[in-house]
C-alpha cells in the first residue's frame, strides 16, 4: 500500500467519527498532506459547510503530517495535540480539500532535535482550506511528539 | 416541545454530521446550553476523544446559546462564527458535556446594544468540558449576530 492509502487506512479504522465526515487522504507525502471532505457530508443550515467539521478535517491534516513523517517510528512515539486555532475568513460551499505543509528546514530540524535529545518535540502546524483560489479557513495547531518510554 | 427539545432537533435537521457525532442538547435556556455526545462515536487511535469532535460539540454548545437568546428572531438574524481556539488540558476517556453559559449582564447588554443600532453585535462565548471535575477542553468561539436586511 502507498503511504496516504496507509494513512487513510490507520484513519478510517481508528477515528470511526472520519468515516461519516467523508475524509480521504488523497496525498500523504513528509512535506505535504491533503485531506479532502465531500460537502453534503458536512452541510449546515446555512448550505455551508460546519465550522466543526473544517477543524476536524485541518487538524487531520496536520496530525496526518506528523504520522506521516515518523511512520517508521510508530508504536515508538506518541502523537499529542494541546491546543488548536482556527480562523473561518470564508463559507465553505462545496467539497473541500485541507492542506499541511511541513514548516521550514530550520524549523522542523530544530524540532526533531528537540525529540531526539529531550524525548519531546513541539512543533506549530498550519493547514488551509482554499475556495476558488482563496484561503477560506486558516488553522494553527500545536502538537507534540513524545518518545514513548521503556 | 421545549426548547431544548427544538434546538436539538433542529441541528439534527440541519447540519447532519451531528447525528454522526451523537451530539444530544440536553440543556437549552437563554442562560446556559449543554450539549453532549457519546465516547464511543468519536473515539481515537489512544482510546480517547478525538480533537475534531470536542471542537464540534462545544461550537454546537456556544451556537445554541445563541439560538436559544434569539429563538423567537429566527428567520431574521444570522448566527456567524469568525474564530475559535481550543485548549486540550485533558484527554476525555468517557461520555462527555459541553456547557456554554452566557457571558455577564454587562457583556450581554453591550452585545445586544451593538446589535440593535448597528445590526450586528460581537460576542465571545466560551464552552467547557469537565472530566472528573476537572477542567479538561477550553473552548472560545468568535460569534456575531447580524440582522437579515431586508
């Protein structure tokens, strides 16, 4: 299986909630993730999308980003979330796509760094949702990864 | 039926996604909403709560505050949320509550001041989850209240 197939996978078997908000991993690469949700899964009463539902999907995104990087490490390390902003500048109104994209060398070597010397890294993620070429929903997340012990 | 009984059928009606999450309002008075929802419907990978659906169930207990404030204005003012941070002290490893109560007189007034000479007031409204009496997931939405034209 490809990783964002394995992604997915993980996913759909271990977050049921993710199968009824339609989430698909169409790309899981260590630089870049996207997770897609189709609308009429997420509707609201005003035919936009549920503020809720465009946080779980940035924040799958982003927490999709950090499996993907350490999936040779998993069973070794724990993948935690301590807090979380989102910003909804535009309605949603149609399937939407949210992307993470890994922060700068400097920030993500600093970061694996960090995990390597402390046994805890923390890391800011950001994940965007674009409508017709726009940023629509802005998230920041913070997460840690811990090494696990013994 | 009462009006807690009409808020929650009416996010079951509208916005689907809340069956999923087996979100039930089991609260709603103009002074405090509480909506709750399962373990078992939004359980994660570590066997605790997932982070989208504590965001979904408190954005539902702050909007149905505001609904319920405005229960007899419907159809004439929109319910619109800008922003949200949310603060995961504690994972939540059981059946959970959000409660949203309204904010100060003082607040309350200044709000529907705002909103009745410009026909839009701002509010901050913050929702909690409670696990063995402890504060465990901190929500603030961004909400404004706008009166439909024409």
């Amino acid at each position: 299986m490809s990783t964002q197939a394995i992604v997915n996978q993980y996913i759909h078997d271990h977050i049921p909630i993710t199968i009824a908000l339609g989430s698909v991993v169409e790309l899981a690469t260590p630089q870049k993730v996207m997770v897609t949700a189709p609308f009429l899964n997420n509707i609201n009463h005003k035919q936009t999308v549920f503020g809720g539902s465009l946080h779980a999907i940035t924040t799958l995104a982003c927490w999709g980003l950090l499996y993907t990087n350490f999936i040779e490490s998993l069973g070794k390390i724990d993948i935690v979330i301590s807090k979380s902003e989102i910003d909804y500048k535009l309605p949603i109104k149609s399937d939407f796509a949210a992307i993470c994209e890994r922060p700068d060398t400097l920030i993500w070597t600093k970061f694996e760094q960090m995990l390597a010397r402390k046994g805890k890294g923390r890391i800011c993620l950001e994940a965007t949702i674009t409508e017709n070429g726009k940023i629509a929903v802005a998230y920041q997340g913070e997460f840690a990864v811990l090494k696990q012990v013994g």
